[in-house]
C-alpha cells in the first residue's frame, strides 16, 4: 500500500480523536461555567446586587432573557393577532427543514427504485431522479467524506 495513503489516513484518525477529546473538553467547561454562573447569580442576589464593577474583570450585570414561543393550539389565534397588528408578513407557507430534507432523501430513493425498476442502472436512475427533483425547485449538494470503524 501507498506509504502517503498510510501517513494520511493515520493523521486522519488522530485529528478526529483529537477533536474528541476537545469537544469532551468544551462540554466540561461548559458545565463548570453553568455552575459558575448560577453561583455568581445566587451571590449577587444574596448581596442585594444587579451589577457590579471588579477590577481586573469588569461590569458585571444580571440579565434576564425572555424565550417566547406559540404552541400548536394556540397559533391559529396568534396568526389572526399578527395579521390584526400589521405583522401578516411574518406568516409563510413552510415545511420545518429537516423534515423536508428526511423527505427529499426518502423520495429520491423512491424515484430511484423506480427508474431501476423500469430498466435504467442505478447511477443513471439516480441522477434523472435528482433532475426531475431540480426541475420542480429542490436544490441539493453531494458531500463526500470518510468512515472510520476503529480497529
């Protein structure tokens, strides 16, 4: 075997354990932060607090983050309300992007088979699927990579 071909998928092993092992990193140095940060928070109300100034580090203030959403039975209504306030041009015809791209992956290998069925090899069969799919307004890219199954 080609001695470039060995040094290359050697280092490509490395680097993903690499990236492992800083991602397991980056996950422990969120928790502690996490941790830190409700401390500070508890230690500032306890003090009586919503910023202080700490040489050496900065301004540090309290904040507080509001996450609104509409559940499902409620939307109708909303969507009357957004339409009422002006805001209509928010709503749209959708499809959540995954489920569309599980579809569109789904759908592909039905055309496939169909094709393949009807005579035509699959490669060919694949790419008139992918046309017929790019004519009525589905985009897509092909990514290459490698698999790796630890020895």
């Amino acid at each position: 075997m080609n001695q470039r071909l060995t040094d290359l998928a050697r280092q490509y092993r490395e680097l993903r354990a690499k990236k492992e092992f800083q991602a397991d990193v980056l996950k422990a140095i969120s928790a502690d932060l996490s941790t830190s940060e409700s401390e500070l928070l508890e230690a500032m109300v306890e003090e009586g607090v919503n910023s202080l100034r700490i040489d050496g580090v900065g301004l540090l203030s309290m904040k507080v983050t509001n996450y609104l959403s509409v559940n499902v039975a409620n939307k109708p209504a909303f969507f009357e309300y957004l339409q009422e306030s002006g805001n209509g041009g928010l709503l749209k015809l959708d499809v959540n992007p995954k489920t569309l791209t599980a579809f569109l992956s789904e759908h592909l290998k039905a055309l496939t088979k169909d094709y393949v069925d009807s005579g035509m090899d699959e490669i060919d069969a694949r790419n008139k699927a992918l046309d017929g799919l790019k004519s009525k307004g589905a985009s897509y890219f092909s990514e290459r990579g490698i698999s790796l199954r630890q020895a």
